[in-house]
C-alpha cells in the first residue's frame, strides 16, 4: 500500500487532432517522448489533461490507451475526482483500473465542503478502492483548500491514502505536513517553479506539467536535487525557469499544448471553453525553445 511516488510523474496532455477528436497517435509519440526523457510515472486523466472535456467513455478509451502503449515501463496514476463523491465512487468501480498503480483525487470543487465534508468524501473514497490514493490540494482551482490537520487526519487513519499532491503554493502548510505526516504518506509538489525548494524542505518529487516538454531537464533537475546536488539542480532550473513561466502565462494546458505544438509532438488543439495562447506567447515559447 505505501508505494511512495518519488521522483518525477507527469500530468500528460490530451492531444486533439484539427478537428478537436482524440490524437491517439500524438498520443502515443508523447508517451514515448515523457518515457524516454526519465519521468518516474505517467498520470492520465489530471487537469491538464482537459478531463472536463472528454465524455465518459473518452475517458475509460485514453485510459486504457496510455496502459497499453506504457506496457508497464512506469507506473500509471489516473486521476478520478469530482464535487460528486457518489460519482468519483462510481467511476472508481467502473474505470479499467487493473493496471493503475494509484488513484490522484482533486477536493472538491465549486460545492465548498467544510473541512469535515472534505474528510467524509476522501473517507468514502477510501473506502470504494483498494487502490493507493493520492489527495490532490489546489486551491487556486477548487476554492477549497485541504488544511494541513485534514490531510494528517486521512494519512494517520488510513493506510491507502499515500500522498497528497499540495498545489497550494503556501510553502509553510507544506512543511506542516511534511513535519506531521506518518512514514508511509508523501508530500509532492504541484508547481513546478517551486519544486527545488519544496524537496530541499522534504518533498519526495512533483506530478509536473512541464515535464511533457522539457522532459530531460525537468527530471534531471528534480534527480539532482534529490539526493542533494543542488549546485546542479539550480542551474537547470534557472535555465528552466523563464519556459516554466511562459506555459501559464495564458494557462494550462494552453501553455504546454504550443509548446509540443513547436516539438512537433502534438497539434495545438484544445476545447473550448480552452483556447490556444495568443500569437504574443506563442511568439515568446517560441523563442524560448529556439534558444533553449
């Protein structure tokens, strides 16, 4: 049950064909790109995936897409989440999970849950899989934040809820967690920029949007300041730092969508409500790649 997520995982990209249907080939080329450039696990179906978007069965077909085409050369984290706790339940029932080494599940969202309703619903979930769940805490999303005493209540009482995914960017609740939390629960990043800093404060590693692009800097990066080579770390970072910025200057997954664009990975294809960025920051991505 305490399979610690160290390292580098990588929320993957939905890529669409012109026509805005599933780029299954694109697709493919990506899994192979992240593979090959050192993630330590794929993670389908998270917010940059453009899940809100995708029907039901889009979903369960780009799940088991990534499980085939992966054939077990990393682990595979499916993020199955909503403000329905009977709805997340039935998906964990339903979806093809054989393969799936762990569930990411975002709080809920738009409802606003007190701190106990977010207990009850990660409690219920818990106890609907027997898979190992990652809570995911992004604030700047949902409008509900996991406090540090939630998350600490679901680690100590129960075993199947591994880590947490903290996208808060409040660097001091992290390390409240990561001071309090039991040895089998680990404490991953969400924000890129942040990561050096957040594994110098005991972060195990970081489920990352820009490692479907800049896939071999970011997990070497994230390699090295792991077992402390920071002076190393620091300069792929800041080489990094300016690219990192430019994927959310218009939003995810807009961001990283043009840059795969550029690589020739994928078309730069999202659904609305999602548009591309704008021909300014894709005149910046584009300056940035060359020089990177």
């Amino acid at each position: 049950m305490a399979h610690k997520f160290r390292g580098t995982g990588v929320a993957l990209v939905t890529p669409f064909d012109k026509e805005g249907s599933v780029d299954y080939p694109s697709l493919d080329k990506l899994i192979d790109h992240v593979i090959k450039g050192g993630v330590d696990y794929l993670v389908a179906l998270g917010t940059t995936s453009e899940a809100p978007t995708l029907t039901a069965s889009e979903k369960t077909e780009v799940l088991s897409f990534i499980i085939e085409k992966c054939d077990d050369r990393v682990p595979i984290v499916c993020g199955i989440g909503g403000n329905n706790t009977a709805e997340v339940i039935h998906q964990l029932l339903t979806y093809p999970l054989a393969d799936v080494a762990a569930i990411l599940s975002v709080a809920p969202y738009y409802n606003k849950p007190t701190q106990e309703g977010i207990y009850q619903h990660f409690k219920a979930i818990a106890g609907a899989t027997d898979k190992p769940i990652i809570l995911y805490n992004v604030p700047g999303r949902t409008s509900s934040n996991i406090l540090p005493a939630t998350v600490l209540r679901l680690a100590n009482e129960f075993k199947s809820i591994v880590a947490v995914k903290e996208a808060s960017g409040n660097l001091p609740q992290c390390m409240e967690i990561i001071q309090n939390k039991p040895d089998h629960f680990a404490v991953l990043s969400g924000d890129d920029d942040l990561i050096l800093a957040q594994i110098a404060v005991g972060m195990e590693g970081v489920i990352s949007v820009a490692a479907n692009c800049y896939t071999r800097d970011f997990t070497q990066m994230v390699n090295m300041a792991l077992v402390n080579e920071y002076d190393k770390a620091r300069k792929l970072l800041y080489k990094l730092l300016p690219g990192i910025g430019l994927l959310f200057t218009e939003g995810n997954p807009a961001g990283v969508k043009c840059v795969l664009s550029h690589m020739k990975i994928c078309h730069n294809t999202l659904r609305l409500p999602l548009v591309p960025v704008s021909k300014e920051t894709d005149h910046k991505i584009a300056g940035f790649l060359q020089q990177l």
